[in-house]
C-alpha cells in the first residue's frame, strides 16, 4: 500500500513540474510576442501659420500723474478746515482758512502809507513849482528849486514802495485761505485747528491731494528687450512714445487680463548703469479713481503691426539643459529631437519663431513613448477651432 501511495505522489509532483515549465514557455512566448509588436502610436499635427500681435509683457507701479504738499505760507493759527478726509477736490476749492485779522490790520497799514506818501509827493510838486517862479522874479535861489526837486523825486519812490508794499498785503491775506492746487483726492489732515502753523524758518504741511485720473504705470525694460523695441520702432515716426503712439494695456492683481487701456508717454533718457534697465511710463484714464497709486500692475505693451507666425500647441514643447525642443516624425516615422526658439504665447500655442517649417510633423501627444531614433505610429490630432488672430493670450 505504501509503495502504492509512493508512486502516486511520485507521478502527482512530475504533472506539476511538466505544468509549470509549461507556463514558464507560454509566458515567454507572450512576452516576446509583445516585445515584438507594432510601434507605439503617437499624435501629431504640423505648425499652424496664423495672423499674431506681437506685444512684451512687463511688470511696474501705478502711481499719481501729480503729488503736491498743501503747506501754510504764512505764520498764523489755523481756525477752520473746510474738507472731509478723502474727499475728491477740485483746483480752486477752499481747505483751510488761517487766522486774518494781523494781515487785515498790516494792509490797512499799507494802504496808509500810500496815502501819506502821495500827499507828501503833492506837496513836493507844489513847492517845485513855487520856487520855480520866485528864481524867475530873483526872491530865491536855484540851491532851493533843487532841493525841492530831489524832495518830489523821493517822494515819488517812496509812494512806488508803499503801492508794493499793500501788493504784499493783499498777498498775505490772499494766503490765509489756503485752495486746492489741482484736481484730484485729498489724504487726511494733518495739523489740526487751533496749530499755530507756517512758523519762520519752518516748512507746515497741512495736506496730501493726489491727481490719480489720469494715472500712471511706471516699469521698466531690460537691454535685450529694449534693443527689439529700438529695433521695431525705426518704421516709426519720430517721437511716438511721447505722441502716444504705442499702446498699452494693463491689469491689477485681481483682474482677468489686462483691462485697462492706455498709451507709452515717456522714456527715460538713458540706460540705469546699475541695473542695464530703462524705465518707462504709461498713462491710462481712472475715472472711478479705483486704482490707488502703489499698487503692483501688470503691463502688456503692443508691438508693430500684426506678422505671420508658425505656431505648435504649448504641450508639445520640452526644456532641457540645452534648451527648448520638440520631438517631430520625419518621412520614415522615426523619431527626431529638434531645437527650436519659442516666442509669446497665444491661448494654448507658442509661437515658434526659429527651428520649424509648416512641413514638419511634430508629436503633440505621446511624447513619453517618443524616444529620438526610434519609430513610431503617428495619428493626425483632432482639427481645432483656431485662435482669434491678432488676439494676443492674457
């Protein structure tokens, strides 16, 4: 019985072995029959030429077309402020009002003295005259017509002085109610009622006004951008940027694209040595007053004309350390790695402006399986809708 149990578990162990050796070459087989299947299968499309608008994007401030500093320019106390803190103002409104009663009393004062000194000019003129004709009947001496004379001319510029002096007067008084300079958006007081203000010697800032409408964006441009732009700009006229013939756009932090249009209105004269960068100035309207000065903007500038470009789909494009580059098919499906020179961005595309021609064949889809040298399937991608021409991305 035991040797027949033997047996058994003797033919029961070689039927596993025979089995396993079995599956062992079945799985090989499969294997390299996979090994040896068709090409991986790749998506590809060629550069599409459209109509672009070339544009350099940058980043600056905004800040306010005017700043000034309302100061006291007399000596007295400040007895009333005639402005909310915030406000919008307009040149001519009335903010302060100074004490007057010292500078009333020092213009009636002038006013005196040009009375005193035209009568004193009348008397001299008189007394020229009379001791004109009493030389003429000999019952004087010329020394005494002389005299008289020299008296009438002082007299004259001493009445001149006077006149000059109520001038400065009215001036002073003028001062004592303090007016917007110009339109715009006042900030908080600063002195308050009762101060004595605009002391000898000392300077008193009574207020901030800020004109923000229009506003400005200032930034800068670095030395290769600013060559291109020097570059594009011989085809046109001379003085454009101050003209206002460049335009630009912008937009804030929380803003969708860039919103807000506008115009270059100056560049600097020369090239800031420390940092190779020159700096630039737009203007735009802000009729709502919602951009504040300081805040961080984001400028796009518009080139020349619309040109013609080839462009791929941006996820086609890879960076190494050499570079950017695409993978592209050539006429035997074997996979070529080509280095190109990538420009702006329009929607999902990148402009290639160096590397390409609109006969290449580039993979678009299934870059991992693209290996440089080896073959592949490639499958036409599926037709899109093709981007706004002109229509630069946000």
């Amino acid at each position: 019985m035991e040797r027949r149990i033997a047996r058994c578990g003797g033919g029961f162990l070689r039927v596993l072995i025979v089995l396993g050796v079995a599956m062992a070459v079945a799985s090989c087989k499969d294997t390299k029959k996979a090994a040896t299947g068709g090409p991986p299968a790749v998506t590809v499309a060629k550069p599409q030429a459209d109509t672009v608008s070339h544009h350099l994007d940058f980043t600056g401030n905004t800040a306010a077309t005017q700043s000034v500093s309302v100061v006291a320019r007399v000596e007295g106390y400040l007895e009333r402020i005639h402005f909310t803190d915030g406000q919008r103002v307009k040149k001519g409104d009335l903010l302060f009002t100074i004490q007057q009663t010292q500078y009333k009393a020092q213009l009636q004062q002038a006013h005196a003295q040009v009375e005193v000194q035209q009568a004193a000019l009348r008397h001299a003129e008189t007394e020229v005259r009379r001791y004109t004709d009493l030389v003429k009947q000999d019952a004087a001496t010329q020394t005494q017509v002389d005299h008289w004379q020299t008296e009438r001319d002082q007299s004259t510029a001493r009445l001149l002085s006077a006149k000059a002096q109520v001038e400065l007067a009215q001036l002073n008084l003028s001062y004592t109610v303090v007016r917007a300079p110009i339109d715009g958006r006042i900030g908080r007081h600063l002195v308050d009622v009762g101060n004595l203000v605009g002391g000898i010697g000392q300077t008193t800032t009574l207020a901030e006004i800020a004109q923000i409408d229009p506003i400005y964006v200032y930034f800068t441009v670095d030395q290769r951008e600013l060559l291109r732009v020097i570059e594009r700009q011989k085809a046109l006229p001379r003085d454009t940027i101050t003209h206002g013939g460049v335009p630009a756009t912008f937009g804030l932090l929380t803003e969708e694209g860039y919103p807000r249009k506008g115009h270059l209105d100056f560049a600097s004269i020369g090239v800031a040595p420390t940092t190779g960068t020159l700096q630039v100035r737009a203007v735009f309207p802000n009729r709502d007053f919602s951009v504040l000065p300081g805040l961080f903007a984001r400028v796009r500038v518009s080139a020349l004309e619309p040109t013609h470009a080839l462009l791929v789909p941006g996820d086609s494009v890879r960076f190494d350390q050499q570079g950017e580059y695409v993978m592209v098919v050539n006429s035997k499906n074997i996979v070529q790695r080509r280095s190109v020179k990538i420009g702006q961005q329009v929607g999902d595309r990148l402009i290639v402006s160096d590397g390409l021609t609109a006969d290449d064949v580039v993979i678009v889809e299934g870059l991992l399986q693209a290996v440089p040298g080896r073959e592949v399937s490639p499958r036409p991608a599926a037709a899109k809708g093709r981007a706004a021409p002109t229509k630069p991305a946000n």
